[in-house]
C-alpha cells in the first residue's frame, strides 16, 4: 500500500496503517536524525516525538501529497528544536557559572556554586501549584512559547502569561528568603520575555 493511501486511513483513525508507517519510517529517520544530530539516545526520542505528533495531528494528513517528505521534514524541525533548546540551555549554564565566579571573588564570605543555587531554584519550583508549576516548566525548560503553552493547556494566552508572572515573583521572593542576592537570582531568568 502506498503512503498517501496510507496517510488517508491514519487519517481516519486506522491504527494498523499507522503501524505500517511506523514500522516503515522508524528505521529510515533514525539515521537521518542521527546524523544531523551524532546523539543516538536522543535521536530515538526525536523519532518517538515524530509518530506521536503524527498520530495527534492525523486529521490532516489526508491532504498531504508527499508523505516522505512531510516525515523527513516532521524529524528535521523536531531535531532543530532539540537542538536550539541545548543550545539555549548551554548558553544558560554558562552565564549562570560566570556570574557565580564573578561574585564568589567579590564577596568569598557567601560563596554560592552553581550546584547549591540549582537546588534553591527546584525547591522553589516545587512551592508552585500544579498548575503554574507546569506552565513553568513548559516555559522554561522546554522552551515553549505563550501560544503552545495555551494551546496544549487550553488555557488563554493572558492566562498563561500572568500565571508566568506570577510564578517568578514567587521564585525570587522563595530564593532572597534563602538568602540568594538578586544579581544571582537574575541570572536564572535570563531569557524570560
């Protein structure tokens, strides 16, 4: 069977064409994610990702001409996503271990490192509800934006913004409680909007 016809009965809700695809497609995006990415580990998550987003969003795939190529491109964006998001992520940790150096010659009598400020920074998270906690999270670890973060919450963007809000306000409070200076509380909230 070919994968346009395929891609209709996915689209109808037919689970056993989504098997043939999946066991089709698994083997030949493996590598092609491996190679933009040289991480295998990661690439069988990307490829994971890949078939679950295909299978949520299967109403649309009846009109797809090209199933190969919109797969191929599905496995690439998701890799590049992955990849911006390490990238961030690295950036991230550098500033924040700079910055922590940079104080610690200041002011050695409170000496803070990167390992004991990450600590803080969880615990705090913890103290969030459920529902910010999450939004958080999704914000700031997984890198989504307002308009994601809404849709897969089925929250309005204001919503999800001012729980945001929110939610930092309550992080900085919970960490100068802790006893952590601005400037190195700053540092973890480099790239909040």
């Amino acid at each position: 069977m070919q994968e346009k016809e395929l891609f209709k009965k996915i689209a109808e809700g037919d689970e056993s064409a989504f098997k043939i695809i999946y066991l089709r497609y698994t083997a030949k995006l493996y590598p092609h994610v491996c190679k933009l990415l040289s991480d295998y580990v990661w690439a069988e998550e990307i490829i994971q990702d890949v078939f679950t987003q295909l299978w949520q969003n299967r109403a649309m795939l009846a009109a797809i001409d090209n199933p190969a190529a919109y797969l191929y491109r599905m496995a690439a964006n998701r890799t590049l996503d992955y990849l911006k998001h390490k990238s961030v992520e690295i950036k991230s940790q550098y500033k924040v271990k700079q910055l922590v150096k940079a104080i610690n010659k200041r002011n050695p009598e409170q000496e803070f490192d990167v390992k004991q400020l990450e600590l803080l920074f969880s615990q705090a998270i913890t103290r969030l509800s459920p529902q910010r906690k999450k939004i958080f999270i999704m914000r700031h670890e997984l890198g989504l934006h307002y308009d994601e973060i809404a849709s897969n919450l089925q929250l309005s963007k204001n919503t999800v913004r001012n729980h945001l809000s929110e939610s930092l306000q309550m992080v900085r409070k919970w960490m100068v409680q802790q006893g952590v200076t601005f400037i190195l509380i700053s540092s973890f909230f480099l790239n909040v909007p």
